[in-house]
C-alpha cells in the first residue's frame, strides 16, 4: 500500500545500497562462499612489484619489504553489462562486501597496507566478472641466514605467499605471467648488499591437520659489499699484527718498551674482535671474520711470548758468562751495551776516552788545561769514527738474540701464507 511505502522511505535504519553496489548485485549474492562453491578449485594468479628492500638486519635475521601485490581472479556474480565494455574502479570500501583471496606471508613477523593518505587498496571489475585486486603492503619477514663465510657470504631469502583458509581443493594459486610476473623497481640499492637477481618459483606445503597448500616464492640473493668491513676490521687487524712486530728490532734489554708494545697491540686485538661480535648474531659456529681476528691475535700474542723467551734466555746467558768470569760476588763490572741499555747512553771501551775533543752528555766534566792544534782533533775524530764503525755490527748483534733474528723473518712469512690462504679460500 501507499502507507507501506511511505513508511520505508522514512525508516532511517534502512541503508540504501549504492549505485556501484546495485550494478554489481551485491546484495543478491552470498560473497561469504568464493566463486564457484562446491566446484573445481577457483585460480588465483599473482604478480608482484617490488618497491624496495627497506633493511636487512643480521642480529634479527630479518628483511624488510615493500612491495604491490595484486591478485587475478574471476567471480561472475559481479559480472555487469556495459555498452563500452568497459571496467570500474573502486578502493577500498568495497572490499569488505566481496570474496577476496585470504592470501598470507608465511613466516612474516609485521606487515601493514599504506594507509596514507587512504588505504593503498584499488579493485578493478571487469563487465565478464574478472577481477583485480591490488594493495601496497610493507612486510617484514625471517630470512634464515648462513653466516659461515660472513663478511665474505651470499644471502639467500625469499618471501612466500600462500593462502590461509582455502587449500588446492578450493584455490589454486599461480604465478599470472609466469618468471615476468616479479617485477622490480631499477633504483634498488642497499647500504651492505649487491641484490644478484630475483626470481620466482612455486611449489606445495602440507599441513598435517588441513592438506596440501599452494605457495609461491619471490627469491632474492644477496652479496655483501666486502669494502666496508676490510676499512672496519680487517685492515686495522693488519696494522695491529705488523706493530707487533716491531719489537723485533727493539733492544732486547729495553723491557719497558717492548712489553708496553706487546700489550698494546694485545689490547687493541681485543676491541677489534669485540666491536665486531656485538654487531652480529650470537651464533654458535665460527665465522670467516672469526677465523682472520683470531689467528691475527694469535700473531700478536706470540710476538709477546717470543721477547719473553728472548729475555728468560738472555738473563740464563749472561748469569753463565759471570760464572765464567768469576763474578759471582762483589760489584760487577758493566759493559758498553749493559749501560747503554740502562742509561741510553753509548759507552765505548775500545776508543781512548781522554782524546775525544768534545763533551759527552754521558761522561764526566773535565777541564782541559792545554790547547790541542786542528791538526790533532781532526786526526782523533778519524780515531773514533773508525772506531765506531768496527764496533756497530758488534754491538748489533749482541743487543739481538737469534730468536728475534729468526722471528724478523718466519712472522711476515707465515702471515703472509696465511693471507693468500684466507682470501683465496673465501673469495
């Protein structure tokens, strides 16, 4: 009746359903059943496009990624008829009142749509009922990494998509365009990381409790920039394992200089190491990077090793050649080199002290009552300088032991072998 009418023009409970919704009969189909219920499993093609790679996190074993997911599928209940033959465009409102795949990111831990400055979200319908539906997502998911060969290592990831309710009875999941349906934007770059190539591939997952489950796969390899940890760690472990091997040509007697030497390289060895295991994962086998800081500090721990065997054999000798000498009571007579060590000061035996002409800073003042003619200086300056160059090689190789003599020449050596080793062996 016209009192009836009337009564449901003004009931404001009643939502008018929109224009768009009418055209597609919306509100004449159950969209809580996907298309073809009860019947051969409805394909869902897939493409992707990769936005960026946002961060790659070691410590977490994690990647980032934002990426356009778009899906392909046909539901003749939005079937339309249009003159044009030509389709519409909605966002996201009209999501919630349509079947849309329930397409997942295994083993994702965040993921969000881009919501600004409304959601990310566009649907496009076809007058023959086919649909796309596409979405800008940024997901964050496990990478399992292999840190064997780290720094010098190549990451494998991948990200894996598949559906959460509907297993192959119900949905079949498919690349749309095949290997050209991964898609990536040029202007890609990571900080730490060359991208190698990406791929896509498929395969099945099964699930005791619900069965077989289509998965697609979007594969990416990853190459570590090597630079920046050579700048970082390597080289700095380089410097520290060749300081150490400058106490070889320090006086064997200079104990000061040579141990302080010693435990300074130790030292800074062991912030090196440090500062690189607090950026890395707690993993429970050895790392290349290992392997190298390691056996630098080895190097470094044995050249202090090496001057305490050079100084507990030097200390046995010379005991022996007092015992000879009969001094084993009493002051002992000091040589030249036993004092130049303690006092810095050359003290020569052999040259006729009284005839130098000029002061010594280690000798004692004396005062010359008698003039000497040019002719005799020039002839004592010729003495000593003589004198000294016989004694240099002397007093060389008795301030030496044969351990650092040997330790100048098998420490490079045996560090360079190992270097040509390691670097041929990772790179």
């Amino acid at each position: 009746s016209k009192r009836e009418i009337k009564m449901r023009k003004l009931d404001s409970t009643k939502v008018r359903p929109l224009k768009s919704e009418q055209l597609l009969h919306i509100e004449d189909h159950d969209f809580a059943l996907r298309p073809g219920f009860g019947g051969s499993p409805i394909p869902v093609g897939i493409d992707v496009q990769v936005e960026s790679i946002d961060s790659i996190s070691e410590v977490d074993m994690d990647f980032t990624m934002t990426l356009y997911l778009r899906h392909y599928w046909k539901d003749e209940r939005l079937s339309f008829r249009s003159n044009k033959n030509k389709s519409m465009t909605f966002d996201g409102r009209l999501i919630k009142k349509i079947w849309v795949p329930d397409v997942f990111f295994v083993h994702s831990k965040r993921s969000f749509i881009h919501d600004t400055t409304v959601e990310n979200i566009m649907l496009r319908v076809y007058p023959d009922g086919n649909v796309l539906f596409s979405l800008r997502i940024t997901v964050s998911a496990m990478c399992f990494m292999d840190f064997t060969r780290f720094p010098l290592d190549t990451q494998n990831c991948s990200l894996e998509l598949e559906s959460y309710a509907y297993n192959e009875d119900d949905l079949m999941l498919f690349w749309k365009h095949g290997n050209k349906s991964l898609s990536t934007d040029e202007h890609i770059s990571l900080s730490q990381f060359f991208i190698e190539e990406f791929s896509a591939s498929s395969g099945l997952a099964f699930y005791s409790s619900t069965g077989w489950y289509n998965r697609l796969f979007i594969n990416f390899a990853l190459r570590r920039h090597i630079f920046f940890f050579v700048l970082q760690s390597y080289f700095p472990a380089m410097l520290m394992v060749m300081l150490s091997w400058v106490s070889f040509w320090i006086d064997r007697r200079a104990v000061p200089a040579r141990v302080s030497l010693g435990i300074t390289t130790v030292l800074t060895m062991s912030t090196i190491m440090t500062g690189v295991s607090a950026s890395m994962p707690q993993v429970s086998y050895i790392k290349a990077v290992d392997v190298y800081l390691w056996i630098s500090f080895l190097f470094v721990f044995l050249s202090v090793i090496e001057y305490a065997a050079v100084n507990y054999l030097t200390t046995i000798e010379e005991r022996k050649q007092l015992k000879k000498r009969g001094k084993a009571s009493g002051m002992y007579s000091i040589d030249a080199v036993q004092a130049m060590a303690f006092d810095g000061c050359f003290h020569d035996t052999d040259v006729d002290m009284d005839l130098t002409p000029f002061s010594d800073p280690c000798e004692e003042d004396e005062t010359r009552t008698s003039e000497t003619n040019v002719s005799n200086v020039d002839t004592t300056r010729l003495k000593r300088k003589r004198s000294l160059k016989g004694n240099v090689g002397r007093i060389i190789l008795q301030n030496n032991h044969v351990i650092d003599t040997y330790s100048r020449i098998i420490f490079p050596s045996v560090y360079i072998v190992f270097n040509f080793f390691y670097w041929g062996l990772y790179i």
